[in-house]
C-alpha cells in the first residue's frame, strides 16, 4: 500500500517530500564535488565589481592541475598569475583584462608552474556573466591540463625533424663519396708535384751551392739564394703535410658518412678514436675555445667494438662543449686514461662552459631534450651517444656545476 501525504498525493507518484529532496539535491552535490575533484580540468569563478576582480573561487579540481588548494589560492591573491612563466604572462592578463570589460575572448593555451616544479601546459577558457545593463558581475574560467597533448605534438615534430635528420645524413654520405673523389684528384697532383719539386731541389743544391761559393749571392724566384737553401724546402714541406692533412680530412667525412651495420666486432684503442673525432671537429674548436688541451694515455688496451659510433659520441661530446663555452677564454680538455682497477678504458671531455642545471639534468639523456633547441639542436646527441655507450656495456657519466663547466666520462669495458 502506499502512503498518503498531505495533500492527498502518494510519496511514490506524487511529490517529493520536502526531507527526501533535501536529501536527494545534497547527493546530487556530493556526486558533482566527487566529479570534480577526480577530473584533469578543473572551474573557478571571479566575482567582479566596477570592472575589477574583487574575489576568486578556486574548485577542488585545482589541486591535481595546478598542485595547490583553494585555500591557497584564496590566502595568495597572486598566486594565479606567479605560476605562469613570465613570457606567458601578457597573454593570460591579456586575457583576464578583456573579459573584465566585457569583451569576447579566445581560449589561451600557456604554461604553468607546478606546485612539485614541474612545467605543466593548460589551456584557459572564460565565460562572462551580466546584469540587465550588461554589466559583468562574474565571469568563470576553465582550466585545462592539455600537457600530455603538448607532449605528444612536440614529439611528433621532434620525431618529424629526426626523420628529417636521418635523410639529410644520407644525401650527407652521397654528397661526401661524389665531393671527396673531386677533391682527392687534384689533392694528389698537388702532393705528387710537391714532392717532384722537393726532389729536383734537392738534386740542383750542389750545383747551386758551387755557384755561390764562388760567384757570391743570387736570386731565385725573387728570394736571395742565402735564404731559399732553407726557405723553399721549408715551402715543399709545407705543401706536402697541407695535402696529406687533406687526404685524412677526406678519409675522416667518408668514414663519418658510411652507412654502418652497427656491429661490434673492431678491435682499436681509444686514442684512435679521439683522434679521428678531432680530425672532424677541428674547425669548430679553432673556432670555439683558445684552449683545447689534449692529454692521450700511455699504453691503454684495445676495446672491442664498432670504431664509427665511438666517433660519433666524442664528436657529439666535443660539439656539444664547444656550445657550452661563453667566450674563447674558457678551456676545454680531452683526455684518455686507462683505468687499471676496474680494467677500464675512459674517454673524459671536461669544459669550462655554462654547465647544467641540477633540474634539466635529470633529462639530459632523454631523447628529444635540448636547451639548445632556438640555434637548431634536436635533443638527440646524448640520447644517442647514451644508448651506444650502454650497446659497448660502457657508461656515460656527468658531473656538472652551473657556471663552472661539465665533465663527461665515457667507460668501456676492456676484453
């Protein structure tokens, strides 16, 4: 049987009793906080007064987007605009101002700073409430956590301009086979006619000699022949090591070029290696620093395995010192040792450059991190050089101050 209320309607088809629609609008509630508090985005609602914000509600939901409470929020007045990184900051006020005079806005996509630090990004969408003077008394925002989408599109470009990297670096290796056979043409006529003259100047000397003796000084090609017994062997060599500089330079690109299988089956030592990087990267350290110091080790065994990629990481590791200098007044040093203890062979890179700070070195193997990357760098070199030295059963060690320089050691296991 059903219950009859009051008015005569039955508590199962008529109306809810006022305690039962108390009850069920506060589990209605209840439901709408719990969603909010388990959701990525998160509402908050600024009263406004005269065109000025002059209160903020924060709802639940910020903690997990944002890493503070309402309460903080409402204790901080700031708080809002101190977390957003300062070349962010004229957008999301930009933003703010407009909507305050009744303006239509667009969403703004900008970055946060975390509670734990971390960077996150969130996309900002404000909706504007009016009196009937059109008026806005409040407007409420929209905050939402589109990190993971940022970091997929960022990925995807990175992955993009690896693409990108990857046929450069075989149109490289095309470019290099064709360049070198135009270069070492005419390089060994060069060498062959330098040392002909080097030999025919070697057999006129006597005769020469003779003359002067008794005839006294004269001239060839313009130079006293008192100066040319020195000075024209002097110019032959000179040709001589230029050409022959040259044919290793050329050597070096070709080696650098070829596709690789990536097996590690080379016996060398590590000395061999850093000297062909350097051959590569000779330019760039003229270039870079005033001093570069190279301290090779005595007597260090071969290690075994796959000489190209070895290259790659201390060229990567020169490189990316030669970038971490400030001026050409700071060093940067090179040195191998072997490691006796642990039967080990260490390569070490040591620079006095802008070093790393302790929050980006967290990442600094991670494909794709660069703090180079507005003068072109994509983030991979370490990553890659990392994963060849762990290939070799080696390890890629960093010790790093800001503003005093980095330290890099390779460590390969010898046979």
């Amino acid at each position: 049987m059903n219950n009859t209320n009051a008015s005569g309607k039955t508590a199962a088809g008529g109306r809810r009793r006022p305690r039962d629609a108390e009850s069920a609008l506060s589990r209605d509630e209840q439901r709408v906080r719990r969603l909010l508090q388990a959701a990525v985005d998160y509402i908050y609602t600024v009263r406004v007064e005269n065109g000025r914000a002059v209160e903020t509600l924060h709802g639940p939901g910020c903690v997990l987007v944002t890493g503070y409470t309402p309460e903080e929020y409402r204790d901080d007045p700031t708080l809002w605009i101190r977390m957003v990184p300062e070349e962010d900051r004229p957008a999301v006020q930009a933003q703010a101002e407009a909507v305050l005079r009744g303006e239509a806005t667009l969403p703004v996509e900008h970055r946060i700073i975390h509670a734990d630090t971390t960077l996150r990004w969130v996309k900002s969408v404000v909706v504007a409430h009016r009196n009937d003077r059109e008026e806005v008394t409040e407007y409420d925002g929209l905050i939402n956590d589109i990190t993971a989408r940022k970091q997929a599109e960022e990925l995807t470009i990175r992955q993009q301009e690896q693409l990108i990297q990857a046929d450069k670096m075989a149109t490289l290796g095309t470019l290099v086979s064709g360049v070198a056979h135009e270069i070492n043409n005419p390089n060994n006529f060069i060498l062959l006619n330098a040392k002909l003259i080097a030999k025919a100047w070697k057999d006129l000397l006597p005769a020469m000699h003779h003359y002067f003796l008794h005839e006294g000084d004269f001239r060839i090609a313009g130079m006293p022949y008192s100066r040319a017994i020195t000075g024209i062997p002097e110019l032959t060599q000179a040709i001589v090591d230029g050409t022959v500089r040259i044919q290793k330079i050329v050597q070096s690109l070709k080696d650098f070029a070829r596709s690789d299988p990536g097996e590690l089956n080379q016996n060398f030592t590590v000395n061999a290696v850093v000297e062909a990087a350097m051959m590569i990267v000779a330019n760039l350290l003229r270039k870079s620093t005033d001093h570069f110091a190279v301290e090779l080790g005595d007597s260090i065994p071969a290690v075994r395995g796959n000489f190209q990629q070895l290259e790659q990481v201390v060229i990567n590791l020169l490189t990316n010192a030669c970038q971490a200098l400030t001026s050409r007044d700071k060093s940067i040093t090179l040195r191998t040792r072997h490691d006796r203890a642990r039967h080990r062979a260490v390569i070490e890179v040591a620079d006095e450059g802008k070093g790393i700070d302790p929050e980006q070195a967290r990442y600094i193997f991670d494909p794709f991190f660069t703090t180079r990357r507005d003068i072109g760098g994509t983030g991979l070199g370490l990553a890659i050089s990392y994963n060849i030295v762990k290939h070799h059963g080696g390890e890629l060690l960093f010790t790093s101050r800001p503003g005093e320089g980095t330290t890099v050691r390779v460590i390969l296991p010898l046979p």
